[in-house]
C-alpha cells in the first residue's frame, strides 16, 4: 500500500495534474479506505509512530496490529486526485466517518481529561483535512459543475447509510454515523455547516446516544469545531503548494 501511494504521489508532482485517470479513481478509493486506520492517523498527525516510522520504509508492528504510513502531503495529493470523482470522495468520506464513530464508541462513559478530548478532537482534525479536499476539487471547477460534484458526493455519502438508524445501545458506532449521515437530507454543499462540524456534531450525537445525561464540555465542542477549521486551511494550503 505504501509503495502504491507512494508511486501515484510521484507522479502527481512530476506531471503536475490534480487528478488520476478516471479508471483508477473508485479502485485507489476503495484501496485506501481499507486502510483506514492509517489513513486516519496520517491526516489527524497526532500520532509519533506514524512521523519515525517513515524513515523505515516497510511496515511495523504494535499491539493494535500491522501499520504503514506515508508523509501527510502525499496522502493528501492521492486522495485528491481520486476525488475528482465526488463517488470515489464519499467513499474515503464514509470509510473515515465509519472509523471515526467507531472510534467513538470505543471512549468509556468514564472518560475525562486526554482520554475524552484525543479521540474526539482527532476526529475532527481528519475530517478538516477531508474538507480541504473538497475545497481544493471545488475550488478548481466552475459553478455549474461544482454544485453537480457537491451533489453527487452527498447523494453517495447520503446513500450508504442504513434505512433504519439503529439502537445505541445495539451498535453505537452505527448509530453515531447514521444519525450524522441522516442530517444531510436537507444539504447541497460540502463546505456547509453539516460537514464542516462532523467531529463536533459526532460527539454531540454520542453524547445524546448515551442517554446519562452527559453534556460535552463547551470547551471541547469548540476544539473539534476549531481543529476541524484549521486542518481544513492547512490541507487547502498544502494542496496548493503541491
């Protein structure tokens, strides 16, 4: 996986184009979201491992399980060049949401402190980086065809959800992200509100799944409303400089 992404990444900066065949798009976006626990990782750039580890060139080992990892500029190019596909976007969208909410549920009802915020803030920080690059593929059509991709994205996204939202309690990380997904019936646009609080709005619905009364401390729904902002810019940046 590391050499893939590392070859398409190559040659992205040698050609200088944005987007990869439109026959490789869907195949590397479904490629990539099976490595989404390292996808995440790499775009939340929280984890050590994943900057020491670049150096080694092969894949290491943990208690979690095998990991590779790339630098952030290049997961971010390869990423952007499938998206020119606004399915092969919601399938990386949807991958990292899945693992996002699962992420979630995984947060005991008991934690406070880092224990609460590194989770839920490092979602927010992977999302920012996946609004970038919606903003860097919207950014460079014009407005008849961006509204058609910001359609089609969300249509996909919107799509992969279940019918039925199911019981917290059954399936947290499921309910967290159907809930999310659901909310997007009335949405037209990737830069909305809906997306671009994904973190915030994903500890919101945890919070309302547990049903103990627990409210998410203001100081960290604004976190993850400000990480998610800032990661945007900097991927956007990033993407531009590339």
């Amino acid at each position: 996986m590391r050499t893939t992404l590392e070859a398409v990444g190559d040659a992205l900066g040698k050609s200088g184009e944005k987007d990869v065949d439109d026959s490789l798009r869907m195949p590397l976006a479904e490629l990539m979201a099976d490595y989404v626990p390292d996808t995440h990782e790499i775009l939340k750039e929280l984890d050590a491992d994943y900057v020491t580890h670049l150096s080694d060139g092969e894949p290491w080992e943990d208690r979690s399980g095998v990991h590779m990892t790339v630098p952030n500029d290049v997961l971010l190019r390869v990423m952007r060049s499938v998206s020119a596909s606004p399915s092969a976007y919601a399938v990386l969208r949807n991958a990292e949401g899945q693992y996002a909410a699962h992420t979630m549920a995984r947060i005991p009802r008991t934690a406070k402190g880092f224990d609460l915020s590194t989770p839920v803030v490092g979602n927010a920080l992977a999302f920012g980086a996946l609004d970038g690059i919606a903003s860097d593929v919207t950014a460079r059509l014009s407005g008849q065809e961006a509204a058609k991709w910001n359609k089609a994205a969300i249509t996909a996204l919107g799509s992969a959800a279940p019918e039925k939202i199911p019981d917290f309690k059954a399936d947290p990380a499921d309910y967290i992200s159907a809930t999310w997904a659901k909310g997007l019936n009335d949405t037209t646009r990737t830069d909305s509100a809906a997306f671009r609080s994904q973190g915030a709005e994903y500890l919101s619905i945890w919070a309302q799944g547990r049903a103990d009364g627990f409210k998410p401390p203001s100081k960290l729904t604004k976190d993850c409303l400000n990480g998610q902002s800032r990661k945007s810019e900097e991927a956007t940046r990033s993407l531009r400089a590339g």
